[in-house]
C-alpha cells in the first residue's frame, strides 16, 4: 500500500496536513498520483477553498475520526 492508497481511505474525513512552518486542516476531496485536494474550513469567517498539496511538500497526515 502506498501513500495515495492510505488517503484514499480516509476521503471525506478531517485531516490536518504538516507542511513546513504551517498546518493545513480541512475535509479531504481527493487523493491524487502526485498530490492531495482539501476543502479548507476558515479560521473564523469567510469562503471555504480548496487546496492542492503535492505529496513532496508534507511532512504528515493526521486523521482526525468521525
């Protein structure tokens, strides 16, 4: 099993992803051959985004349960 196969486990659930000097939170969407989509959640208000985040740039994952 590899790193995309991981992810794509865990579609539609929270995670939050390590990158260098930042942490990015937010539904999971997809989990791609080089990278992964998140529907960000806003830190207080404002519009949703979705964020591509190539495998190469994080650190970690963590999957936060139902």
């Amino acid at each position: 099993m590899n790193f995309q196969q991981m992810l794509t486990g865990f579609i539609d659930y929270t995670v939050d992803v390590a990158v260098p000097n930042q942490f990015i939170d937010g539904k999971l969407l997809a989990a791609g051959a080089a990278d992964l989509v998140l529907q960000s959640t806003p830190p207080i208000y404002g519009p949703t985004a979705q964020i591509t985040v190539p495998y190469r740039n994080i650190s970690y994952v963590r999957v936060i349960t139902h």
